[in-house]
C-alpha cells in the first residue's frame, strides 16, 4: 500500500540555522519511514541574505534526505528593520501559496505557526485547494511553536489594537478549521483553552520539542572541536556563560546586558575570568553591541552563528548557559534553546516566568537556577553563585540531572513517536 502524502510548510527548514528549520527537519525526515513529506520553505535567508545560487528561479525543488523541499525565492531583509522584515514576510507567503500546486496528491497539511498568522492561513489556504487521491480535502494539522498575536502584543512589536484583532480573529480561525492542533509545552495548552474559554475548544495535544542526542552531547573542554572553537574566540581558561540563538525581542537581552556588565573584573575562587559569550544574531545585537562599547564592557564577547555540524563544539564551550525569556511570554513562547543546553549537559541559568514550560522541567529537574522576568536582583545573585560555585561537583551535578532527563524524556525519537502517533490517529 502506498503511503501517505504530507505536506509541511516549515517557512524555514535546514540549512537554515533556524530552531524551527532543525526542528522541521528531524520531524519530515523522521516519519519518512511511515508517509512520503514534501516541505514548502523560503530559499536559506534566515539570517537576512540570499546567496546567489537561489537568485534567479521561481521556485527551486530538491530532495533532501528522502524529502521532496519546494523552496520559495524572497527579498532580502534586516532583522532591526520592520518594513523589510513584513515585506519579505509577505513575499514568502504568497509565493507559499503558489508552490501548493506542486505538491501533487496531498493527505495532510501539517503547518506551524510561523510566520505569525501567516503560517496557519497557509495551511487553511492548502487544504481548501489541494484534495487526496479520493478528491477529499486533506487533513490539517497547526502547530504552534509560538501563539500570536499574544506574543506580539506582549513585546509591544505591533500596538495598533484593530490590527491585533483581525490577527487573533485569523489565528483562531485556523485553531478552529484543524482537525489537530498541536502546541510544545504545557503553558501552551492553557492559552489555548483560554482562547476557546467558553466554547468548543478545538482537538489538540502537548509535544515537547527535542534535541537529537545523537549529534548534540556532552564533550569535554579538551575535545579537538570545542578546545579550537575555545582557543579561536578567546574562551581558554576563562568561565564562560553563553547566550546561544535567535539575539531577538523575545529575550529581555537589552535589561539583562546591565547585570552582565556588572560583573566586569570578576573571577572565579579558582582565578579564572568571567566571560559572558552570545552565539548568534538577531535584531538586538546591534544595540548590544553598542552598549558593550559605550560601557567598555570586555567581559562580553560576540560570535556568530555557527553552522549545525559546529553546534556540538560551540554549546559544549561553555561553563553555564542561559535559557531567557521575556516577561509576558509564559504560555505563548517556549525556548527551545534549552533543549540544547541539557544536551550538552551543562547547568541553565533561567530567566523564566514561573508555570512556563521550560521553568517547569528546570524545576522538575534540578538542572539550574531560576529568577523570574525583570528580577535583575535575583539574576545578579544567581550569577554570582555560579561563578562562585564554578568547577564544583554540585555544578556538575545540575548537568549531569538536565542530561539524564532529555534521555529518557526529550530525545528526537521519542517526540517524533508522537508526533506519527498523533498524524496516524487522524486516519492516516
């Protein structure tokens, strides 16, 4: 019996270093052996460029791995920049739109909730026009990594009320059209029943994300890979606390950079530097970066993003993470950075709201410290102990419990079980 046909659209999908892309990646490839996946997706652009080799086609299909990836041309953009950010949105979604008639005979449509709005409106947009092979509409399935416009609103990005309106109006419309709604923490499944409060509250189940413990692990400091990225950032010898991702609106970075310059001077019992290290980029490095020069902070340090098969050496540089997110995020953003961290085994420094799912499993688990959202007090005395308990057992300790957890809970095979228990339960 020929398998069945699903459609994702991933807005980003690897090579782009996008969590959501590796992500989207694991999922379409990991049920490969149950359903044939074709994946709509930008030409790579996540960090605002395109290359060249993706300049001049409407559409550009590869096989990647076994999936048929459709990829879509749009502009160049900059992350600080609003007009170009919503211009090259809304390229990507029409173009999305267009590429649905070359997926051929569709099953299901399994979308996620980026871009905001946008993505969900794409899948309702493919179900209504792609049929299976009996000429019935295809099953849709909308997860949402991130609940807008709730996130939207609570970051102030966009506070023009009508706006936010029509963009909830929309969102709960494509919560209400899928036959599955899937969301990644506990937090999540709450703001969706209070989106419904009152009413029919759609189907719906919990997946948290993963990390594939196959390829991010624990390594030690003198391992060839995480001894040169060390040695080739000026990491050697020091006590690194690493911000490792999106360098976006969602973090509080601009609040937290104050208490990190707090620091400037201090060192460990045992004599080594303290260094706070940010891997990646996003709209609010420039302003990092600039205040890093308007303090003279030369405890900081900026990398770039890394390629995947370096992540493995980048997370494992570090002595302590941080896992961060905004205050008003609970329940409509889950960092999915943390899954990486207890990957590599290494304690979390958290600044969550307490009932977020990422705080919930730190608390579940012993493997950091915790303060909450605008605590810039609480933030500075759980760095301090940190570094004061650099080297110790007890830090170990809370890598060691992050680790022991994701094995037997949060790997990729685990999730992605679900996930094809979830798509087969629709009668697929």
């Amino acid at each position: 019996m020929s398998k069945k046909k699903i459609l994702i659209y991933a807005h980003y999908y690897a090579p782009d270093v996008a969590s959501t892309g590796q992500l989207l990646k694991d999922l379409a490839e990991g049920i490969l052996s149950e359903f044939d996946v074709t994946v709509i997706c930008t030409v790579p652009s996540y960090t605002g460029t395109v290359s060249d080799a993706y300049r001049d086609k409407k559409f550009y299909i590869e096989d990647m791995n076994g999936v048929k990836v459709i990829r879509v041309p749009v502009p160049e953009f900059t992350k600080s920049s609003k007009k170009s950010r919503i211009k090259n949105l809304a390229v990507y979604y029409l173009n999305a739109r267009k590429a649905a008639k070359l997926s051929g005979v569709v099953d299901c449509v399994f979308t996620i909730s980026q871009p905001p709005i946008m993505g969900g409106m794409l899948g309702i947009y493919a179900r209504n026009r792609l049929r299976n092979a009996e000429g019935r509409r295809p099953k849709l399935i909308y997860c949402i990594q991130d609940f807008n416009p709730e996130q939207t609103a609570a970051t102030g990005y966009f506070k023009l009320k009508p706006l936010l309106s029509v963009a909830s109006f929309l969102d709960k419309r494509t919560c209400r059209k899928s036959d599955l709604v899937i969301t990644v923490g506990r937090d999540l499944v709450d703001t969706l029943r209070n989106r419904f409060k009152g009413g029919k509250v759609p189907n719906y189940t919990m997946i948290n994300n993963w990390i594939d413990e196959k390829e991010i692990y624990p390594l030690s400091f003198s391992e060839a890979g995480v001894e040169a990225f060390r040695k080739e950032w000026g990491l050697e010898g020091k006590f690194v606390i690493m911000y490792s991702g999106n360098i976006g609106l969602y973090y509080d970075l601009e609040g937290l950079i104050s208490v990190m310059a707090g620091f400037k001077g201090a060192r460990t019992p045992d004599g080594r530097e303290v260094v706070f290290a940010f891997v990646g980029a996003g709209s609010v490095l420039d302003k990092l970066l600039k205040y890093k020069e308007e303090n003279d902070c030369d405890n900081m340090i900026f990398i770039p993003y890394q390629d995947k098969d370096k992540l493995i050496y980048s997370l494992n540089a570090a002595d302590v993470h941080w896992c961060v997110n905004a205050k008003g995020i609970k329940g409509v953003s889950c960092p999915s950075k943390f899954y990486g961290i207890i990957g590599v085994g290494k304690p979390v420094m958290g600044v969550l709201e307490k009932g977020s799912e990422i705080c919930m499993l730190m608390e579940e688990t012993g493997c950091g410290l915790i303060a909450e959202p605008g605590d810039y007090d609480k933030v500075s005395r759980n760095l301090d102990w940190f570094i004061k308990n650099a080297g110790t057992q007890e830090l170990a300790e809370m890598g060691r419990k992050g680790h022991d957890y994701l094995v037997v809970n949060l790997t990729k095979d685990i999730s992605i079980a679900k996930y094809t228990e979830s798509i087969k339960a629709l009668g697929l």
